[in-house]
C-alpha cells in the first residue's frame, strides 16, 4: 500500500521558475510513488480577504499551470479546497479542541497579523486547524512542507495525538513533514540576490515568451568582469552560472565557464544565450498552459473529479470520527 501524501497548492498567481524546480517537480516525482492529494486552498486564501472574481481566476490559473508542469489527474488526486465540504466539518471538529493560547503563540499567526493588522481576522488565528484539517481528513503520513510551516505541521500532530488520546483511539496518524530539499534546486534571483520569489520582483515566470525573458535576463545584476584567472565568482556572476547549468547544455556551461577561467567572458554574450536557453525550456510549458487556460471546461471536469476523489476519502473520515464523538 502507498503512503498518503497531502499538500496545499496556495492560489497566488502564476508559477515561476523557482517554483517549478522547488515544489512542482517533486511533486510530479511523488506521484509516481506515493497516493497524492494536491489540493488549491482557497479557503485559506479568505484570511486576506480576494475580490470573489480573484478566488475563481486564481485557483483556475494554479490548475492549468500544474497540470502542464506534469501533474497527471489519472496519477494524482488535484482538487480545488471549498469542493470538499467534509473538511469543514473536521475543522470544527478540530477546533473545538485547540486552545486560544497555543494558536496565539503560532508565528505564523504573529507575523500575518503585523503584515494586516487591520484584518487580524478569526481564520488567521485558526489557520493550523484548517491545515491540519487538511492532512488529517485523508489520513495522510507526509507533507511537503517548508521551514514556514514546520510549526504549523507539529500543531496537525498534536491536534491529531488530542484526538486520539481524548477519545481512546488510534485513529489519525501523525503526519510528518516530507522535505524537499533533496530533491529541490534552489534558483537564484536574477537580481543578484540569493532566491528568486514573487515578493522580491525577480521572478521568470513559466507563462512568458522569449521576448519577455531576454528582456529581464538582460538586466541581469553583473560585475566589470574578472580580472585574475581561475578566480572565484561573485554571488551576482554564480547567479548566471546556475541558471546555465540547470536549463543550458553542458557543453554551453563549460564554454562559459572557460571564458570566466581566461577573463575574456562577455556578460551580453552569456545573457543572450541564457535568455535563449530559458525560453527554450520554458516554451513546451508554455504551450500546455496556453492550452489548458483556453479550456475552462476541461478545467472545470478535471476539477470535478478530483473534488469526487477527495470527498470519496473525505467521506471516509468524517463518518468514522462522527462514530468515535458520539455522533450517530
């Protein structure tokens, strides 16, 4: 039997390169191996309070996007978060078992209220209980999750041990995170900084065209060039050098690198091919992103079924924990 495995996919626009070599390719690889439920969270999205127009394009753009990037629906169970109305009912059955004090001391909790304190809303505080409401109604054993959100894993287990010892079961198992970084590329910014992220404004995005990304790869940050051979590179120069290595071919990288060895490199000739190379890698997801986002009905069937696939095991679930409370 395969282990379960559940992640929430956060509908906050277009996928960037960062994101595909972090969290999408593996979890097209975990597909292969394990019984995945991805889901969009667009319940967690409310705590911010998107336009209704937002929430309908948002989750339908994430959807396009991992599907093209490789999630197949026949391996992998995709589904939109509000088309699983059981996980409603654990949440409430979740939170009235969590304690105002331990969510108030949750960081993630500390740090959104700051960022909106005009809008410290009740579903920022029971934001872990949603999560774990997530995992727990599949019954999942792992989660791909980042450092972020290590606290709010350990939360779904101890909300998962309350359960079990308050009513003398051994019903949810305790989740643990799956971690990525063995499998996951980290992509620098092309703005000489260290990641490429969405806040930081250095994002090459799976959608664009080539004109696009030649026209911010040539803004890339760069130096005067090296001037002593064989020397180390700057992090602004390394940027570029990863870039090659994960989208160029070898034989593009060690032309480059050599250039650097021999302090004859031109940083305009490095960047066209870049840019070139990038679109390149880019283009066939493009063309699958164009084609699903064009196909909102078959968005819409692919949606559905794996919304039926979720409640299926949702179901499951909730009928047994209504049974272990009491409720008939």
């Amino acid at each position: 039997m395969r282990e379960i495995v559940v992640s929430g996919i956060r509908p906050t626009g277009n996928l960037h390169l960062g994101n595909y070599f972090g969290a999408v390719r593996s979890f097209v690889q975990m597909q292969e191996t394990h019984d995945c439920y991805f889901f969009i969270a667009d319940w967690h999205s409310l705590t911010t309070s998107p336009k209704p127009e937002n929430i309908v394009r948002s989750a339908e753009t994430i959807l396009a996007e991992y599907l093209a990037c490789g999630i197949d629906p026949e391996k992998a169970t995709i589904y939109v978060q509000s088309d699983v109305k059981e996980v409603l009912e654990l949440y409430l059955f979740l939170n009235m078992n969590a304690y105002l004090g331990e969510l108030e001391r949750c960081t993630t909790f500390k740090e959104k209220a700051r960022k909106q304190p005009d809008n410290v809303n009740a579903g920022l505080l029971t934001y872990p209980t949603l999560m774990a409401a997530d995992i727990l109604i599949h019954k999942a054993v792992k989660v791909p999750v980042g450092k972020d959100q290590e606290q709010n894993m350990e939360m779904a287990r101890k909300f998962a041990r309350r359960f079990n010892t308050m009513y003398g079961v051994e019903f949810f198992p305790e989740p643990q995170n799956y971690t990525l970084s063995e499998r996951a590329v980290k992509i620098p910014g092309l703005d000489g900084s260290g990641k490429m992220g969405k806040s930081e404004g250095n994002c090459i995005y799976l959608y664009e065209d080539e004109a696009s990304i030649k026209k911010k790869v040539m803004k890339a940050v760069t130096d005067s060039g090296p001037t002593v051979p064989n020397s180390e590179k700057p992090e602004v120069i390394q940027n570029l050098f990863t870039f090659l290595e994960i989208v160029s071919t070898k034989e593009t990288y060690d032309y480059f690198n050599e250039k650097w060895n021999d302090c004859s490199i031109r940083y305009g000739d490095l960047k066209k091919q870049l840019a070139a190379d990038i679109a390149a890698f880019n283009a066939p997801i493009r063309e699958r992103i164009a084609e699903y986002s064009a196909n909102r009905q078959l968005l819409r069937r692919i949606a559905e079924e794996g919304a039926e696939k979720a409640r299926e095991s949702a179901r499951r679930t909730i009928e047994e924990v209504r049974q272990i409370i009491g409720f008939r």
